[in-house]
C-alpha cells in the first residue's frame, strides 16, 4: 500500500552549530580589524603631535619700531607656577642717534623693568657693549585648579637717556568770552583724576626721573615656546606713553590635560575595579575573601607613584585630588581592611570546634525514683 502524504510541512530548525560558526567568524572578522584601527589611530596621535609645539607657541612683534629706539629681544626660557615667576632672556639692540652700533651705545641710557627678583635698572654707559640679561617677572594664577588653570604676567619696559625733552609751549586757551563755573571746573578735574593710572597697571618712570631726562621709545620681539603651556599676548597700555608693556596668558597645554584627565580616570577605574572584587569575595568562600589582599598592597603605594606621573602637578591638594586620586586611595584602603577583616572572621568560624551531639531523651524510661 502506497503511503500518502498529509501535506503539512514541519519547520526544520537552524542547527545551533551553524549560530556558533557565524559568531566565531564575527568575532575573527573585530579582531583582524581591531589591529589596522589600532595602528591608524596610533599614527594618528604621533602625526598631531609632530607640531605640537607650534600651536603652543607665541610669537609676538612689534610691527613698525621707531628710528631711534631700543630694541628688545625677549625669549621666554623658563616658569615657575607654584613660585610664580616667568624667567626672560633678553638681548638689548640700539637704532639711530643713541647708537655706535647694534650693540653699543652713543649716550648712556638708563633701561628699566618691572623684574621681580634682581636689579630693576640698568645702566647702559656710552661705549660699553650691552650684554645680555635674564630678568625674572611676577606670574599671576591659581594652580590649584590643575589641569585648567591660567596665569597672566606682565613685562614692562622703559628707557632714559640724559637731557630734557625740549616741549613746545602750550597754547592759550581760545577766549570764550565767558569764564568757566565752578561746576565746569570741578568736572574737568575728575576727568584729569580719571586719566591717571588705574590701580594694577605698571608705572616704572617716576615724575623726578622724566623731568631731568628724556624717554626712548622701546621696541620688542618675543618668543615663548616652553612644553605643558600654551602661550598667548598682546601690546597692552601701562598707564605711561614712555613704558612699553607686554601681557602674557598661558594655560595648559592640550596633551597635558588630555594626558592628567587619562591618568585620573585611570585611578578611578582601579579603584572601582578593586571595590567590586572585594564585593565579589565577600559573597564567596574563604580563598575568594583573601584574592583582593594580592593587588591591594600594590594599588595602595602605586596610586600616589601614578599620582606624581601628571605632567607638572602640583604638590597635594589640588582640585584635581579631591576629583580622582584621594577618592581612590580611600576606596582602596577601604576596600583592604574590610577584605582582611572578612578572612579573619571566616578562618575563625572555620577553626572553631563542632558542638557535641546531645543524647536523646526517652520518654518512655520513667526517672529513678517515681
């Protein structure tokens, strides 16, 4: 007899092999490009930094000096935040009248600075080569908001040379044909008052100094290229139209940041990491309490090595503690004691001696004596 067919299909199952082989080829296929991937963003990170320091440079000119002037050299060759100082190599060229040549002058000026340690006047004498000079500046910021912290400083000059400046007489005052009010006058004295030099700018020439000598204009070049900072500045206005001023931002370098901001996160990672070990051996036997205590002697002395490894941090205290590394150290030493504790307390009940088994009760045996 022929068998017929009942005409329902049975749907046939994927085999769980064939899932198995397409997931080991997925996997295969993230690793062969995690290796290119790797390498391009390698590459990548080495080619931005190739000129890293030009974009953290400052190069400033002055664009048209005077004929007769003194010229300025400035490099930026060192800085101190947590001191506050900003260290300059200067080199003194002369234009004009007041030179014999590039370096020596016809008349002897007097150079002055707003220098923060060491002489702030220099006596410049006639026919004597001008040598270099290395001047220290104040440095003004809050480095204890590292990473992200910002310092300014200002550099002031100014020059003198022998003799007073012959001035043309001032003019009379055009007659008005009225006099002024007293109300006129008082107001045209606090416009002087308020033309004098407002609190926080450099005055390096006194009144006595201009009236028995006379200003040389002062031009400058500055370059500032010292790796961590990014520098920046501009020609600023110092009160006085015989001083010449320069003000200096600078702030943290980009790969400085991303470099302390790596190394924070980094700690945080271990430190958590470490938490959840200890949670995991707790919830375990005896060997699993006792795992924790192998890494925690090393997190708990390397933290601070790893600490210190910030591109010039500060001493501790700064903000950024308070953000990763003293978290973590605490988490760390937390996470120590309560995993010694929990091995101490399971080697203890482990240790202790069972109880005696108690003899059963008959209920049936009547006492002695009933």
């Amino acid at each position: 007899m022929e068998k017929q067919s009942t005409g329902v299909s049975v749907p046939t199952k994927k085999p769980v092999g064939a899932y198995r082989t397409a997931t080991k080829k997925l996997a295969s296929a993230l690793r062969i490009l995690t290796i290119p991937l790797v390498i391009v963003f390698y590459l990548a990170v080495l080619y931005y930094n190739l000129h890293e320091s030009d974009r953290r440079s400052l190069t400033l000119k002055q664009d048209s000096p005077p004929a007769n002037a003194v010229h300025v050299s400035l490099k930026i060759v060192n800085l101190d935040v947590a001191r506050g100082e900003i260290t300059a190599r200067m080199r003194i060229r002369l234009t004009g009248k007041i030179a014999k040549d590039e370096f020596t002058p016809a008349v002897n000026l007097r150079f002055l600075v707003n220098a923060f340690q060491g002489p702030q006047r220099f006596e410049l004498e006639r026919g004597e080569r001008v040598s270099p000079l290395t001047v220290v500046f104040p440095l003004v910021g809050e480095p204890n908001l590292y990473p992200f912290d910002t310092h300014e400083a200002i550099l002031a000059f100014a020059a003198t040379k022998p003799g007073q400046e012959v001035k043309p007489p001032p003019s009379p005052p055009a007659a008005s044909g009225k006099s002024l009010s007293l109300l006129e006058r008082l107001k045209k004295v606090g416009e002087r008052e308020a033309g004098e030099t407002p609190p926080g700018q450099v005055k390096l020439v006194g009144k006595t100094e201009l009236a028995s000598r006379t200003p040389v204009p002062v031009s400058f070049d500055l370059s500032a290229s010292i790796p961590g900072f990014k520098f920046d500045g501009e020609l600023i206005k110092t009160g006085q139209e015989q001083v010449t001023g320069i003000q200096l931002k600078l702030r943290r370098a980009n790969n400085v940041i991303v470099a302390s901001l790596g190394i924070q996160l980094m700690m945080v990672l271990l430190a958590l990491s470490m938490l959840a070990m200890v949670l995991f051996g707790t919830m375990k036997g005896k060997g699993a309490a006792i795992d924790p205590l192998y890494i925690a002697p090393v997190l708990i002395f390397g933290l601070p090595a790893l600490r210190d490894t910030q591109p010039g941090v500060p001493p501790l205290g700064a903000f950024s503690d308070y953000l990763s590394y003293l978290w973590a150290e605490a988490i760390v030493a937390g996470c120590t004691i309560i995993a010694i504790w929990t091995w101490i307390a399971r080697h203890r009940s482990d240790n202790e001696p069972p109880a005696p088994d108690q003899e059963p009760v008959d209920e049936k045996k009547t006492p002695p004596g009933s």
